[in-house]
C-alpha cells in the first residue's frame, strides 16, 4: 500500500485497522488500545475514525431485531467515543424497556438526524479535510526536500515506547518545516539515508537529543532520530524506562539535503 499510494495513506490505514489477534486476549479490548494510541499520534485517523463511527451510527436507522440494544448503546450517549478527551459521538439513552424493541432518546434522534445532514453535505463534493487525507504524489514532490548521497534501502520503526507513540513526516529535515503525514507506533519505515538538520527535541537527553533525520525511501519526507527505533518497543506509560535501541546510522548512508 505505502508503494501505491505512499506512507502517509499506509499510515492512516495502519492506525484504523484491527491488530493482528493476540491469543487469550480479548479482541475488542486489544482493538480500544490499539485505536487509543494510533490516534493519539495522528490526528488525521482521528478524522477517519470519527467519520467511521459517524457512518456506522447513522446506518442504525436500518437496524433491527436484537442487535439493535448493542449496536445503539455502542453508538449512543452516555457511552462517548474520546480522542483524547473528545466527546465524538452522542447517543442512545436506555430508558424504557419495551417488548422486542427499546425506545432512542431525544438526543439519539437529534445525533441520527444530524448525522444523515453531514452525510448527505458530504456526498455532494469531496470534505474539506480530504486534501489532507489523500497522497498527492505531485504536490508533495515539489515541497519535499530531496537528499542526494545516502546508501541502498534499510528498516526503521516509528517509535512506540513514550507517548504520543509514533513519529511525524516532515517535508524537509527541520521540526518547523510543514508536517505531511505520520506513521503509527512500531510501524516499519523504509528510509535510504541521513543528514543532519535541527534538533527535533534539543532539550531530550542523549541520544535523543540528535540532529539526525532519516530521508523516506519513496521520498515522501523525513523522519527525526528521535522518533525512530531499530526495532519495535512496548509502551513505557511511566516514562522512565530506557528509549529502546536507538536507529543505525551507518558513515556511508550520511547524505546531503538537496
């Protein structure tokens, strides 16, 4: 998928899509903190997440039967879907109980109808955010700054031990410079090389100090030394433990910003 429609889009898909299971563990609960850290890290997915849930709400006008009390006490207040500290979603209030059937709150009406609006606002032309979401390959060629030098492909992971978990893609190897995607905790990254640039965390101890940034394979952008792993970590949530083993910088992958 990255080689088709590039990191940022793979990144997105990654931070929205369920795990692979893990055996004796409750799937939804490992899907809750699976979609808690990706979004915490990617402000983007949230957007698709919110419109997810949104669809999925709107589309209980449709729903019958017994699945109807889960799927409306999923979807409804006072249960509230939280992007970190976000009320998404309002919802269903269960306050009646009826023979086969279960009665939606004023509130639930009101998200449904609102709902519907969005959607159908939506339908007539592409969202506002979409430029955001989607990869424009020609766009982001003209902004991102190129690298000449560097050495054949090698594989990084987006970092995942402190939160916010992951790492941003920057257009050129400067915190400041335009951000244009990010890749969720632990995801793979292919980068061809380093250069130095501006510290992305001066003030972190060492090594995560570094003026390092990794150039992206496909040439989508750039990625600190900060934010970066040479293999997968687990979640720290203390911040006390060690950063997890630092990104190789090869002499020979050292190139320069073109």
């Amino acid at each position: 998928m990255a080689g088709q429609f590039g990191h940022r889009v793979a990144g997105l898909v990654a931070a929205v899509t369920n795990p692979e299971p893990e055996p004796g563990r409750d799937r939804h609960e490992q899907y809750r903190e699976h979609v808690a850290e990706a979004l915490a890290g990617s402000p983007w997915a949230r957007v698709i997440k919110a419109s997810d849930f949104t669809d999925n709400g709107v589309g209980l006008v449709h729903t019958t039967g017994p699945k109807l009390d889960k799927l409306a006490s999923k979807y409804a207040a006072p249960r509230l879907l939280h992007v970190r500290g976000s009320r998404l979603c309002p919802g269903y209030r269960h306050n009646h109980s009826m023979a086969g059937s279960k009665e939606l709150s004023r509130e639930f009406k009101i998200g449904i109808a609102f709902s519907i609006i969005l959607t159908i606002v939506a339908a007539s032309s592409a969202p506002w955010w979409w430029k955001y979401v989607v990869h424009d390959s020609n766009a982001q060629a003209s902004a991102v700054a190129g690298m000449s030098g560097g050495c054949a492909p090698f594989q990084v992971f987006a970092q995942n031990r402190w939160a916010p978990v992951g790492t941003a893609i920057q257009d050129d190897p400067n915190v400041l410079s335009a951000q244009n995607g990010s890749f969720p905790g632990n995801m793979s990254i292919s980068v061809n090389g380093w250069v130095h640039g501006r510290p992305a965390y001066p003030t972190n101890t060492p090594p995560w100090n570094s003026d390092i940034w990794f150039h992206l394979t496909d040439g989508a952008g750039w990625v600190s030394f900060p934010g970066v792993r040479a293999v997968p970590t687990s979640l720290d949530p203390t911040g006390l433990a060690n950063g997890g083993v630092p990104a190789p910088t090869p002499p020979k992958c050292e190139g320069a910003v073109q």
